[in-house]
C-alpha cells in the first residue's frame, strides 16, 4: 500500500453531497454486501462502467465532476478512480461539517464492471441488513454508523447538506408513522427498520445524544469501508 494521506477540496453544487455519497456506497457495496463473498471484493472503481444500471441513475452528472477532478490530478500524478471515489466521499462528510476522514491512496481499479444484482435492497428488514455487514466483517455497530451518511441528500434527516446527527434523533421519532404530508416519506424502508431492531436502536441513541461519538465511530467504519478487500499498488 502506498502510506498516502490527502484531502481534495471539491466545487459541487449543493445537491450533489448526496451522490457523491452515493458513489462510494454503490462502487463499495455492489462487491462488498453481495449473497456471496468474491475474491478481491472491495472498492475497485468499477462504477464508472455502471452507469446505465437502473440503481445508478442520476450519478452521471456527479461522475463528471469527480472525472474533472481526476484529469488535473492525473497531470501530477495518476490517481485511481477507486481512490478518487473514496476522497470524494470524504470530502463530501467533511465539507459538509463532518469529520475530517483520512484516505489512503493506492487501490486498484477493475477493468470490468461487477455482477449485476449484488446490491442490498432498499427494503431489507434490520436482521437481513445485519446478515449483509456480517457477512463482510462488519458488526451491527459500523452498520448504524454508516447509515448516519443519509442525513446528506433528500431523504428528510435534517438539513440535506449539512453532516450532523440529526439522522438518529429523526429515527427515534419516528415520524413515517404519520399519515400528515410528507413526514410519511421521510426515510427508506432500511432505515425505518433499524428503529425497530433493538441492537440497532440502542446505537441509534447513543448518536443521537452524542455527536461526537457518531462522528468518530463514522470515520473509523469510513476508513474500513473503503480499505476493506481493495487491491493495493506495490509500494
């Protein structure tokens, strides 16, 4: 692994926080959270070969602006797209008022795209999401962390842009449950199901009373989501 540590500063317009999130969750996830453990699964950067999938509609505008990034710090020196997704997403936490996240260069990028149909659905149930990150090495613990990214973007946990707890106070109230105007849309059915898990909830109140700690425990599990099952240049 090559031991290098950067920030990158984006220009993006205010909606797009969200899919550059969404970026590093796809490019991650579509491997990583798959029914069955593939070799040398992990983030690869193969996204930008899977931009016509139905899942990854809308990321294109945001791709530009990463590929933009990407070809003046090629002139430098080349830098993956698997690494560039990954700064993108820190810098997207960061830039929003979350923790700075330390991102390690070095991954290799895949030369095809994943298997389709690897991704979790949006309806999963708390125990199907948990089997999902367990699967991949991660506790129940890094599964709530990481789902605190969706307080960025349109899914009503707070301001769209700014990276805060208010995710889990929103979860503990429950406001879906509400037949009145849009406070039933707020959230996916995966995020309404963490609130009823019991293992879940208990760190849904730990963050929710304490940000600090969420943002903490958010870069650890950050840093092992990107680094989990990547391939490193040699040194």
């Amino acid at each position: 692994m090559i031991p290098v540590k950067v920030t990158l500063v984006l220009s993006v317009e205010e909606d797009l926080f969200l899919q550059l999130r969404c970026h590093l969750f796809f490019d991650f996830i579509a491997q990583q959270m798959g029914l069955k453990p593939m070799p040398q699964s992990g983030m690869n950067g193969s996204i930008i070969y899977e931009l016509d999938r139905f899942e990854n509609a809308g990321l294109k505008k945001s791709l530009k602006i990463v590929e933009k990034a990407k070809s003046e710090l090629d002139k430098i020196k080349p830098v993956s797209w698997a690494d560039m997704i990954a700064v993108s997403g820190a810098e997207a936490v960061s830039v929003c008022g979350g923790p700075i996240i330390p991102v390690q260069l070095g991954r290799m990028d895949s030369m095809v795209p994943d298997p389709e149909g690897k991704l979790p659905l949006e309806t999963l149930d708390a125990p199907g999401l948990k089997q999902c990150f367990l699967r991949k090495g991660f506790c129940t613990q890094e599964l709530v962390a990481l789902s605190g990214a969706h307080t960025l973007g349109g899914k009503g946990f707070g301001s769209p842009t700014v990276f805060d707890n208010s995710y889990y106070k929103i979860l503990l109230e429950k406001p879906w449950l509400s037949s009145a105007g849009m406070s039933s849309m707020i959230g996916l059915p995966s995020d309404h199901a963490l609130a009823e898990d019991d293992e879940c909830l208990r760190w849904i109140t730990i963050y929710a009373n304490d940000q600090k700690r969420f943002f903490e425990d958010f870069k650890n599990a950050y840093v092992k989501l990107v680094n989990s099952g990547a391939r490193w240049k040699s040194v």
